[in-house]
C-alpha cells in the first residue's frame, strides 16, 4: 500500500476498534499467527535484516506498506496474497550444478542487490550456530549455504524448480529451513511477482522470529483483492 491508501486503513481500523501493530526491525515477525492484523513499514526493511532484505529496495514495492491480517479486509480492494499451510513435497532438490546455474541466470544478475554478497563475519557465526544446532552430524559450510541461498531467490525470479498447477508455473523452495534465506521476500510476494502460486519454506528467521514451523511448505498464492482468509 502506498502512504494514502494505508493511513486510510489505520484510520478505519481504528475507528472500528482495531489496533494495526507495526513490525519496524524484523519484517518475517508480521507472520506470527498470534497477530490478528500487522504491518511492515518501509524502514523495516533496514532493520535486523538488513542485507538479507535488500532485495525490496530493487522491488516494485519499494516504499509500501505491507500489510497481513488474519482475518479478511473486506472493504480492501486491491490485489492481495493467501498464506496456507500446504503438504506440497517437491520431486527433488537441485544439485550443486544447478545451483551454479540458478544463480548464473539473467533474472537473478540484474535483481541482485548490491549488498547481497558482503556477508560480514558475525554473520557467518549465526549460521554456524544454527546449523551446529540443527545438523550437528554434519560439517559446517558457508560457502554452499550461501550458493542455496541465492539460487532459492534466483528460483522465484527465473523459475527452473516449479511444477504447474492451473496451467501456470509454481516455483518452489529449493532447500529447507537451514538452506534457505529471508523468506519474507517469497511470503509477502516481494520475489516471484510473476508466480500466482508458490511454495516457500520459512528461512530460520522465519522459525525463531515468526514461529513458523521448520522446514514446512507454505502455499503463498496472489489473489486479485485482499478480501480473502489467510490460512495458517
């Protein structure tokens, strides 16, 4: 939403008796199923996240609002997404050559924002101690961590790992939770625009500060109104 079309919300809202909270460091936070209504103001996207969320300053919602409810918004008439829990499993996962790739391809080149691959060195430390956490049978390896990464952004972008529902194409998440990164961009429709339906797995941002669960699909499909439920 644009300022104007937002304020007048609130306003509504509030004369109805609802409180619309703001989510200004942590956008994925919007997603707890506990909030009733929520929205991400434009500077949240400089908040914990920054790098990782770079890529909504190269986006056509750039400046929005964004706002997720639990309930419809019926007097809302504007082109709107459902989040549903979904028992979508894919075929297969890519290889470290297609990686290579996704990654490689125009669609992803020319969205990339230039801040995406200056990963600092604490950075790189909470990675290692989620991924200790989480697969303590395996090595830690940041460099293949951060090549999913990318190429799970660069899949919503220039889908090559979909399946087709309604005669169009579905991108889906090409790694789990450990494997994946800044899901908000795929569960707010800030990536794969182009995609009526996808299918994303919240990234470990999205497990500890969304509270949505690990390594679960997601059915995030764009509605031409607002006035839908979001699934939980």
């Amino acid at each position: 939403m644009d300022v104007g079309d937002f304020e007048k919300l609130r306003k509504h809202l509030q004369r109805n008796g609802v409180e619309i909270m703001s989510e200004s460091r942590v956008p994925c936070r919007v997603l707890r199923a506990s909030k009733t209504i929520g929205f991400v103001p434009p500077r949240a996207w400089y908040g914990f996240c920054k790098r990782r969320t770079s890529w909504y300053w190269n986006s056509e919602k750039a400046g929005k609002t964004l706002v997720v409810s639990n309930t419809p918004l019926d007097h809302v008439d504007m082109e709107g997404i459902i989040i549903r829990r979904s028992s979508f499993k894919p075929d297969r996962f890519p290889s470290s050559e297609d990686l290579i790739q996704l990654i490689g391809s125009e669609a992803y080149q020319l969205k990339k924002p230039h801040t995406w691959d200056d990963v600092d060195s604490d950075e790189k430390d909470i990675y290692e101690a989620w991924f200790e956490h989480y697969r303590s049978d395996e090595s830690f390896d940041f460099d293949k961590i951060f090549a999913s990464h990318s190429a799970n952004h660069a899949n919503f972008l220039d889908p090559k790992f979909c399946i087709s529902r309604s005669g169009a194409i579905a991108p889906y998440s090409i790694g789990d939770s450990l494997h994946v990164c800044s899901s908000c961009l795929e569960f707010l429709n800030i990536l794969g625009t182009h995609c009526s339906t996808k299918y994303v797995i919240p990234c470990m941002g999205g497990v500890l500060f969304a509270h949505l669960p690990m390594d679960q699909y997601f059915e995030v499909k764009t509605h031409e109104t607002m006035n839908e439920q979001r699934g939980s």
